[in-house]
C-alpha cells in the first residue's frame, strides 16, 4: 500500500469524525496514541510496537487529510533527495 492509498483509507474511515473534532481535538487523540507508542517502546514487544506506530500513522494521516496535506506529496517533496539539509543519503550533516 502507497501513502497515499493508506491516507485514502484512513480519510474513508474516520475523516467525518475527525474532521467535526477538528484539528487541535484530533491532535489530542495523536498525542495520546504517541505516549502509548512511548509505552510500547520502553517494553520492546514487537506485536505491540506494530500496532502502536499503525496506530500513530493513522492519526498523523487523519491530521494531514483535516489540514488538507498530502502525505505522500509532502513526503516526497521533502525527501526525496534524501536529507533535507545537506542532500546527503545518509545524512551527512555534523
């Protein structure tokens, strides 16, 4: 699946809910999902690792799709050159 299809699906999913949340009460529910990614982190399970960054993307998708961003485009136009500062694949900044 491609960014943008992932984005797609997540907007099918949950953008009527997210959207009449709004931005700022949608990055709530992602900043929460954050510190259970933090959790997950500290106890280095696999399974629940998976899960919480699934869990993570989605809601940073769901922000993007509220704030009118492609994820795909905005990755792309950021990275595809690598680092963003020096270009360099690996980053070969000091």
């Amino acid at each position: 699946m491609q960014i943008r299809e992932f984005q797609k699906l997540i907007e099918d999913t949950y953008y009527q809910r997210d959207s009449a949340r709004g931005l700022a009460g949608t990055h709530m529910w992602f900043c929460e999902e954050v510190g259970e990614l933090t959790r997950a982190l500290r106890r280095n399970k696999r399974e629940e690792l998976e899960g919480e960054f699934a869990d993570v993307f989605a809601w940073l998708s769901s922000m993007a799709s509220i704030a009118g961003i492609d994820m795909e485009e905005a990755v792309r136009r950021k990275y595809a050159r690598g680092c963003p500062r020096c270009t360099a694949i690996p980053c070969a900044c000091p």
